[in-house]
C-alpha cells in the first residue's frame, strides 16, 4: 500500500474515533481449547455473527459452517480426470 493510501485510511478511521490500535470486546464463545489457560493452545470458537472460528499457532481462520463442511466433503475434493 502506497504512503498516501495508508495515511488516507488512518485518517478516516481516526476521524470515526478510531485508530489501527483501537481495541474491540471479543465477542466470540470458545467451544473448546487443547489445554486449558493455555492462550497459545488451538481452539475452537463461535463469534457473535455465527461464525466458527480456528485459532491454531497464532493463525485465525473465521467460516461460516457451510463453508467448512464444504472443506471437508469428500466430493469436492476429488480432482476431475
């Protein structure tokens, strides 16, 4: 992203109260975590919107659920001949 871009959307953000710091509620429900008080350990999770959330290694990925059962249908998955 160019210079004049960026300082374009911090100041839009900045005049809506916000800044690349501002921080949000988690909202989210944890289903499950691999160990326990362990903030580093995969877990699995609902946001508020009904997404299902993976945290594994730092790296979140947030689908609705159909496009996870897509992922992992057998069907999709073949490579066409």
């Amino acid at each position: 992203m160019e210079n004049a871009a960026l300082l374009r959307d911090v100041s839009r953000l900045a005049t809506k109260g916000m800044t690349m710091f501002t921080a949000s509620k988690n909202t989210a429900r944890e289903l499950w975590r691999e160990r326990e008080d362990d903030y580093y350990a995969p877990s699995l999770f609902v946001t508020e919107g009904g997404g299902i959330g993976m945290n594994i290694g730092g790296i979140v990925i947030v689908k609705p659920i159909r496009e996870w059962f897509a992922l992992a249908d057998p069907a999709k998955q073949r490579k066409p001949k």
